[in-house]
C-alpha cells in the first residue's frame, strides 16, 4: 500500500530544486493547480502579506485567504481586513483560539504574554494554526529568508514537517525593498501602522514602535530574547499535558 505522505514528500523533492527559479506568479499557479480549494494563503497582514494577497488574486479570483486572529489585534490591522475584502471580493477565514482572551485569563492569570510568552503564543497563534491547516493540503506563506536566522533556510516548495503538509513561501528569496516596490507600483493596501515605525505587525501587548537603527523585528516582544511567535520555527514543543487539559475543559 502506498503511504500518501511519503509520496506527496517524494513529489516535493521532485519540484524542490526546479521551484528555487520559479517567479512569485509562477509558483502560485503550480499551487493553485495542483491542489485547487485545498491550498491556502496564511497571512497576518503585513507588508509582504499583501503583495502575496494581491499577487494571488491576478492569478486566481476565488484563491482562500486565512489568518489567525489572536483577538489581540490592532484597530488598524481589523481595518485592513475590511479593506482586503472589498478590494479583493474574497471572504478572509478568521481562526481564534480554543480560549476566549477571558478564559485565557482564568486559566493561566492575568497578562500572560508578559510571563510567559511562547505559551501565549501556543494557545493564541500555534494550536489555532495547526487546527486549521489539518483542513488542508499545502498552505501558502509570505516569510522571506532575510527576516530571521530561522527562515534563512527556507526554500520556496517544501514539506513541513511541523504540521505534516506542503508549505509554499513565494517570494521567500525577495528583499524589503522589492517588497515595498510591489506595494507601490501596484497601489497595494497596507497596514497604516507601517508609517508609524512598525515594519512588523503583532499583537497589541507584543509590539512597539522601532527607533532608528534597530532590527526591523526589534518591536517584537520587547523585553524576551524571541523573534518567532512559532509558526515557522522547524520544531517546537507541543503543549505540556497540563495546559492541554486545561484548554480541552475550557473548549469543551
């Protein structure tokens, strides 16, 4: 019997290689053909977030747009939302956490992101995630090598093994300034808080303005030796059994 995981890991290796040329458009297309209503764009928004978005609606009208909403989200981001949708006609997936921010508050006290906080990030971001991309095949990214250590090995057709899907990062090899370029050639909307020193977009309690000099991520959680919130780290553990039962009771 043939084991469909191993052979969907064969045929990514396959492509592996070739993908590494493949423009933006390009491989979009491949991901659209090759898994249809079960291939999905993730996205938070940010600046290289809309160039994906807006990327992939020359290329397929009726492509599925996600994100996780963590409930701690800016004003401006939630406008940003309503815009995508009237520009771009599609209906955004929106995944929150088992937890309510209120049951979050009762089970783990009060502010948890500033004791805490991959485990806010766990409840609120990861195990969201990973619910939803059970739905899918392949989900579509917009991480680019140049942001972190941890994505600085990222190839544009992979398999995650974190989730147990194909993972498709389009412009995982494109720079901040042909991302800004796209934007602005082609009248993209962005998240207003990127003219106000934020070149990355989190959570409310989690981001800050950046000063002069500082690493474009340098405004997230401000005060913790982190830069990923976990949804593109390799590896990454699991919640301990205790906070699996504590979330499984307040789900239920």
């Amino acid at each position: 019997m043939i084991n469909l995981q191993e052979h969907i890991q064969d045929r990514i290796a396959d492509v592996q290689h070739a993908a590494e040329s493949w423009t933006p458009q390009r491989t979009l297309t491949w991901a659209f053909e090759n898994f249809g209503n079960t291939v999905a764009i993730s996205s938070a928004f940010g600046a290289e977030g809309m160039v994906l978005i807006d990327m992939a609606s020359r290329v397929r009208k009726d492509f599925r747009l996600f994100t996780i909403d963590t409930e701690f989200l800016f004003p401006e981001t939630y406008n940003l939302m309503d815009r995508i949708e009237e520009k771009y006609g599609i209906a955004i997936e929106k995944v929150c956490s088992v937890l309510s921010p209120e049951e979050q508050e009762r089970a783990h006290g009060a502010t948890l992101w500033t004791r805490h906080p991959d485990l806010c990030c766990n409840l609120r971001k990861v195990e969201p995630l990973r619910r939803k991309l059970g739905e899918l095949g392949a989900w579509i990214t917009s991480i680019r090598r140049d942001q972190t250590s941890i994505r600085s090995s990222a190839r544009r057709v992979e398999w995650d093994a974190k989730f147990g899907l194909v993972k498709i990062n389009p412009i995982v090899d494109w720079s901040s300034k042909q991302v800004w370029r796209y934007i602005h050639d082609h009248d993209v909307p962005y998240n207003a808080l990127h003219d106000q020193d934020y070149p990355s977009i989190g959570c409310t309690h989690c981001t800050r303005a950046v000063r002069p000099g500082e690493d474009p991520r340098a405004g997230r959680w401000p005060g913790f030796a982190k830069t990923e919130c976990g949804l593109h780290i390799i590896e990454i553990e699991t919640l301990p059994a205790a906070e699996q039962s504590k979330v499984a009771k307040l789900g239920n």
